[in-house]
C-alpha cells in the first residue's frame, strides 16, 4: 500500500505536470495572436522540448542501451498515442466545436482510464470511484463555464467534432496508461520523456511537411501580461516549462499514484489554466467556474478515499486496481509481487502499483 507521504508527495508532482500544462493556453494563444498557426506552435513546443531533454535523457540512461531495444515499442506509443494525437485530435476538434466543449471531450479520458482498468481487472468500478467520476465532470464543466441546461449562443456542436474529441480523450487517457506503465526494468522517466516527445516532434514535422498541419510562423513581439516580449520568449517557456517539465512530472507522479489518481489530479489543469488566464491575460474567471474547482477537488477526494480504503479492507474481494470489484482470491493468487522501482536519474522512487 502507498504510504500517505509517498502520496502526498505524488499529488504534488501531479499539481506541478498539471499547472505546467496549464501555462501553454496564455503563451500559445499569444504567438497565435501574433500571427504563429496552432500547428507551428505544437511543433515547436513538443521539438523544443526533445531538444532539451536530449542530453538529460542520455544521461539519466547512463549507457543502459539495453533498456532502448525492450522498451522501443513503450517510446513509439508514447510519442504517437500520448504526446502527437491528443494535441492534433483537439485541434481538429476545435475547427467543429466550441473550445469549453472540445476540452471537455478531451477529459472524458479520465472515464477511459477507469473502463481500462476496469476491464482489464475483469470488473466493475467501485461507488466511490464512479461518484468521483461524475462530480469531477460536472466540475469541469463548471470550470469551463458550459451551460448545463439548455445551449447557448456560444456552444457548437456536430459529429465530426466530438469524434476528434473522443480520439483526444483516448490520447489522453494513453498518457496516463503509458506514463505508469511499469516493466521489469522500466524506462526512466527522462529517458520516456524525452524520447516520447522526439517521436512526437518528428511526428509533427512529417504533417507539417506535407502540409496535412498548416504551419506558420513569426518573429512579431507577444503580449503577455500588460508586457511586450520577444517572441522566443514565449517558445522557451512552451518547451521548457509547458512540455519537458509538465511530461517529466506527469510520468513521475502517474507511476507514484497510479493512473487513476493520476488522471483525476491532472483534471486540475483547467482550474490552472483558468488561473493564469486571468494572470496573463486579464481574463476574470467567473464565480461559477470557482464552484467547478470545488467539485473537481471533490472528485479526486472520492477516489483518492477509494485509493486508501481498497488495498486496507481485507474482507474485501481481490482487485488489481484499487476501485475495481473482481473476483474472490484463490491460494494460486497469494503470490509475492516483487518490489520494482522507477528510477528517475539516481533517485529510486517506489511504484504505487507493486504494493
């Protein structure tokens, strides 16, 4: 079982991925307002970010080639379902839908990472794992202002556009699944970070070349805050703090928590993002959306209860997945599970899920 400090030590890395994340709405929008298009600020971002993390990711691998050829395929699906898809799938999705909705698509993923938990533990989701499912999404339509009754001059919605939302909603849930994803001698968390992030750099530069992602670019100043910048100011912040940072943090706390906390945690972003929009951009977030952060908050409370009282209540069946009912346990089953870690440059930090 978790410990509460290992825990409490793993909500916080999750805050710090999702308020990481939350920085590149204010700074993207700016380079788009000076004339940049949502693909060359994606590029550059996730290419960025590969860049910096190349020489980290070298040395957090410490000559352990052999870990590159087992886990190759773990990078691949990395780079392509977790960092390349939920991005394009969301700006495809914004074309046909109304920005608070396409989001709200996206973080459905957090229901994928129950279902696919679920499933694989041949069960059904637990009561309180499912009332936190469903007061963390009525928060996050709360936090983005959507109307819960009724439709407004400001919603749009079609077909086309909740497929790409619901493909969003499966590259999201794919980074939590693969970011805590735990072999006998797992990637470091560097190492996945980074190699995820060239893959999906290279990814984005093959749409861009043929011109499937329109790209374009600008050397105008951005405004931020009431200040003029230089515009490489914004792209650095992208990379460093918006893409390496966030995804290093997001892999690290997702193998503390596991992928469920994890993902209820990340739900986080939008209070975040809400939070530096009005910071940055003069944009004042209304009462209502202060209540969806309290719903949000009380979502990851339910689970994280779920998380706690699982693995403790001995009368209860045998689960995989802490919030997932199965099947009762046989002496076949009472197996010792070996203490992996996941190592993060030198220091060991203990996988949640091999306890």
């Amino acid at each position: 079982m978790m410990s509460t400090r290992s825990t409490g030590a793993g909500i916080l890395v999750a805050l710090l991925s999702a308020a990481a994340f939350a920085t590149s709405g204010p700074f993207a929008k700016s380079l788009m307002d000076a004339g940049w298009t949502p693909g060359s600020v994606v590029f550059l971002r996730i290419g960025g970010a590969a860049l910096l993390l190349l020489v980290p990711a070298l040395r957090a691998l410490d000559g352990r080639w052999h870990l590159l050829r087992s886990g190759w395929s773990q990078l691949l699906a990395y780079g392509v379902a977790a960092v390349a898809v939920p991005q394009l799938a969301f700006f495809y999705a914004v074309e046909h839908l109304s920005v608070g909705v396409a989001l709200l698509l996206e973080y459905l993923g957090l229901v994928l990472v129950v279902a696919w938990q679920c499933l694989v533990a041949r069960s059904l989701p637990r009561l309180p794992t499912v009332a936190g499912i469903v007061l963390a999404v009525i928060g996050l339509a709360l936090v983005l202002d959507l109307p819960l009754f009724g439709q407004s001059g400001g919603v749009r919605v079609d077909g086309i556009g909740v497929m790409w939302g619901l493909i969003a909603a499966m590259g999201l849930a794919s980074y939590f699944l693969l970011s805590g994803h735990a072999a006998e001698e797992p990637l470091p968390p560097l190492v996945l970070a980074g190699g995820g992030l060239v893959v999906g750099g290279v990814s984005f530069a093959v749409l861009g070349v043929t011109g499937i992602l329109p790209m374009t670019f600008s050397t105008r100043a951005v405004e931020l805050a009431g200040a003029t910048l230089p515009w490489w100011v914004a792209v650095v912040e992208l990379a460093a703090i918006a893409a390496a940072t966030a995804y290093i943090a997001g892999i690290v706390a997702t193998r503390v928590l596991g992928a469920k906390l994890a993902s209820f945690v990340g739900l986080s972003e939008v209070m975040f993002a809400v939070l530096f929009a009005w910071v940055l951009l003069g944009e004042l977030p209304r009462p209502v959306q202060l209540v969806g952060g309290l719903f949000i908050l009380a979502g990851v409370v339910a689970v994280r209860t779920e998380q706690v009282r699982g693995p403790e209540d001995r009368s209860a069946p045998l689960s995989v997945e802490p919030g997932c009912v199965t099947r009762e346990a046989t002496a076949d089953d009472l197996a010792v599970v070996p203490d992996d870690r996941v190592e993060l440059a030198r220091v060991d930090v203990v996988a949640a899920d091999d306890h």
